[in-house]
C-alpha cells in the first residue's frame, strides 16, 4: 500500500513538495498534483517575464518531476469549486496546500482603484498569458510603477523593451501586438525609502541599464548614501549601479525611465482615469518611514502598484489575516493537512527558496502520518461530479500547440495559448 498525498497547486513549491515526497519517502507514495488551471508551473509559466529564459528553464527541473513514478498531474480541478477538503482528507492520507499568493497588496491610498490603476500581478498575468488576465493596450505616454521590488523591475523592463526584443520569446502573440503599439515614453519607478532599501536584485537592476530602447536616470540627491560599507555586498551593487545612472547623459532614446527615491504615494489623482500619482517626500525616523511634508505630483496615464503580492485563503482552510499566510508549525497545519512555499512563509525568496522550504514541509508530513486503506478515489469524485482533469499528456499536447503556433508565426520556440478555450481545443476538447 502506498501513502497517498494530495498536493494542491502546482506551482514551484507545489512540485518540489512532490519531489521531496517521492525522494524522501521511505515507502512507495503516490502523489496527485491538484492544479485549477489547465496548466502546470503556477509562477514559473504566469509570473517569470518571457525575457528571463534561464529563470523560466526551471520548467524542465519541474516536468521531471511530473514525469516521476508515482506522481500524477489534475489540471482544471479546483479546491472549493470541484472537491472540498473533506473530500481529500477522505481519499489521500495527506494534503498539502501549495497555493502561493496570487492577489496584489494594497496600499491603501485614495484613487487607488480608479481606472489606469493596475496591480502588477494582473499586468505581469497579462505579458504572461495566464487565462485568468484582464487585456491591456498600452497607450498611456507616462506609467508610475510604485515600489522597487523584481516585480517592479520586470514591468519597467517589458514597458521599455521594443516588440522586437520580445519576438523569439514565448510572450503571446495578442501582448507583443499590444507592445509593438505601445505609446509609453516615460516609466518612473517609485521607492518609498531610500536606494539602500530597494528590494531588487543587483542582476536585475543592471538589465535596465543595458536598455537599448531607454534612457535611464536616478537623481544624486535621491541615490545619495551616507555609508556603504554597513551594507552587503549585494546592496552596495545596488546604491552603485544607481548612482552611476545619475551622471549619465541622455540620448535621446524613445524611452525614459526614471528611478526615484525617498518618495511614498499618498493619492493617486484622476476623476474618471488616473491622470498622476502625488507623492510625499519621506525619511526614516528608526525604521518607520515618515513623511517631511514635502509634495510632488508625477503626471501618468497609468500606475502599476507592485507593492508585493500576498495570498489568499482557501475555504476551510485556516488563514491568518495578520500574517496573510496559513499558521504552521515546521509546515503542519491540522492533522494531516499541511502547507508549503508563499502560502507557508509568505512571498519571499527565489524560486529554489521553494524547495528547501517543502522539504521541510515534508519531513514533517512523513513525521507524522501513515497510509491506511482509503476507499474512496478521487478519479472517482471527480467523473460523478462531472469533472474532466487536464492530464500531463494533455498538458504535452498544449505544449506541443504552442510550439507550433510559434513556427506559424515565425517566433521562438514557443508562443503562449491564451485562454482556456485555446488551450482546451489543444487538447481535443474545443
Ligand atoms: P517585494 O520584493 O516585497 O517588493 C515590494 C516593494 O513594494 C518594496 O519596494 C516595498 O517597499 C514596496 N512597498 C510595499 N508597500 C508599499 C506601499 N504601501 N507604498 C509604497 N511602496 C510599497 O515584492 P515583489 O517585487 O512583488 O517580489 C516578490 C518576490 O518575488 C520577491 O522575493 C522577489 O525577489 C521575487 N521575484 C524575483 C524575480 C527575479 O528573481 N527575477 C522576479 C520577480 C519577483 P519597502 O521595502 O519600503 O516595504
């Protein structure tokens, strides 16, 4: 008999949790990989930009896993919607929620939800195809993107970029139609501290500096650091990377982006569209940020708020609002129910953070749980309820239609399906 565990998303954190159940399990295990889309990957495939091919080559990491004896993938199976977590409690011996975090923060800030106001997270679905995205068109001359985190950075980047620097991406074809028209010339990317604080990273803070599209610009009052030599290596790259940009001469590109400090949104202006963003200048008193009083208003047709992500609770699971994430203890949530990755620990750290943390997960899991007979299966459930899963297979003929879209297009190796019913008519089922 084996132990049985469902895993629910399938994300990175998701299939590592997979992963390390089939390597550290003593015994045989089958694993079930619950996904509500029709697809596998989560952030990999609808969150890494389509520029970024060595992050996004993780997939092949991740599909051996898939690929692995003993595990299984269920695409277009929801937790909520087609199985409750009864039902999984009754037919595996473990669950494991790997959900991520897949909604924007808040900031909290009037005008924050006036048309032209975007989270990232639904623009960084959209240049990634993710089915459940709204569309965009880009005819916004000045964008604010507020917060200096990866996330921020990857939007700047894609907004700068010309469509052609993206044609031999997998970005589909609907978004590099939408980039080829743009009509962005100015991006500014807000911080509410200082240089020193920004959350990139200095690999990709250097990639807008080899913009070939872009101009950019940081000014030396804001990216002025007293001491660099408290700081890590990693953030002293960072304050001397920015300071070089702000001696540099403009070329008159078609774009410029603009990376300011020391500023925090207070409203975002507009009657019925975003029409600017007003920012209070800010220092620290300690830790907290405050406010000095000072004002300046940035004119934009549209704000990109990418101010973190955070996740959301599943039904019947327990959720803290405080925290925003699923209170674990080494990954155990209830007797038999268990939790990996940002929906454990909130969204933090690369991808590979991921698989440390479900290895954790599963130790404990393999801690303290045992197979015994279930029977119920869950292939079962589902044909009564008239649920059809996406297979692996299945998924395997919506990768192999995107590789032809490519060739018809004469882009890439490979161009996102968009939507559901794409990808359904892949498979057979249009
Ligand atoms: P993040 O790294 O947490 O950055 C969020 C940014 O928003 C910070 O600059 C933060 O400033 C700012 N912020 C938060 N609340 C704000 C508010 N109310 N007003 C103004 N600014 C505010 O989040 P993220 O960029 O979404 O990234 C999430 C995770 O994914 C990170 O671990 C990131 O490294 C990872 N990621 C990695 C890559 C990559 O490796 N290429 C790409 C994308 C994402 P404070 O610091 O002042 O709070």
């Amino acid at each position: 008999m084996a132990l049985r565990v469902a895993v629910v998303g399938s994300g990175p954190a998701g299939i590592y949790t997979a992963e390390a159940l089939t390597k550290q399990s003593p015994g045989p295990v089958e694993v079930d990989v619950l996904e509500r889309l029709p697809t596998p990957y989560g952030l990999v495939r609808y969150g890494v930009a389509p520029d970024h091919t060595s992050i996004k080559s993780i997939a092949t990491y991740l599909r051996r896993v898939l690929e692995a004896p003993g595990v299984r993938f269920l695409g277009g199976v929801e937790l909520g919607l087609d199985l409750s977590v009864d039902d999984l409690l009754t037919c595996y011996d473990a669950v494991v929620y790997c959900t991520g975090a897949m909604v924007d923060r808040r900031m909290g800030v009037p005008g924050e939800d006036l048309p032209g106001s975007v989270a990232a997270t639904d623009f960084v679905n959209w240049y990634c195809g993710h089915p459940d995205a709204p569309d965009f068109t880009l005819d916004a001359e000045d964008v604010v993107v507020i917060g200096v985190g990866n996330v921020a950075v990857d939007v700047v980047r894609i907004l700068a970029k010309t469509a052609d620097e993206l044609r031999s991406t997998d970005v589909p074809h609907n978004v590099l139609t939408a980039l080829a028209e743009s009509k962005v010339k100015r991006v500014h990317m807000v911080g509410r501290r200082g240089a020193q604080h920004a959350k990139f990273t200095l690999k990709e803070l250097r990639e807008l500096g080899d913009l070939l599209n872009a101009d950019i610009l940081t000014f030396p009052d804001e990216v002025a650091c007293a001491d660099l030599t408290e700081l890590t290596r990693q953030i002293r790259g960072n304050v001397d990377v920015l300071q070089s940009w702000s001696s540099r001469v403009p070329e008159n590109r078609p774009r410029r982006l603009e990376v300011r400090f020391w500023l925090r949104p207070v409203e975002i202006l507009g009657v019925s569209h975003v029409e600017g963003v007003r920012l209070e200048r800010t220092r620290l008193d300690g830790r907290r940020v405050v406010g000095t009083g000072e004002f300046e208003t940035i004119p934009a047709d549209m704000v990109l708020r990418s101010v973190g992500y955070q996740s959301v609770a599943l039904p019947s699971v327990p959720f803290s609002e405080e925290t925003m994430t699923v209170p674990n203890v080494a990954g155990k949530v209830r007797d038999r129910e268990f939790v990996a990755g940002w929906l454990k620990r909130g969204p933090t750290g690369v991808i590979g953070t991921n698989k440390s943390d479900a290895a954790e997960t599963v130790r404990t899991l393999l801690a303290a749980v045992t197979e015994s007979p279930r029977e119920v299966r869950v292939d079962d459930l589902l044909r009564e309820r008239g649920v059809r899963p996406v297979t692996y297979p299945d998924w395997l003929a919506i990768e192999q239609a995107e590789e032809k879209l490519a060739r018809t297009l004469d882009r890439g190796e490979r161009v996102k399906l968009v939507g559901r019913a794409a990808m359904l008519e892949a498979i057979g089922r249009g």
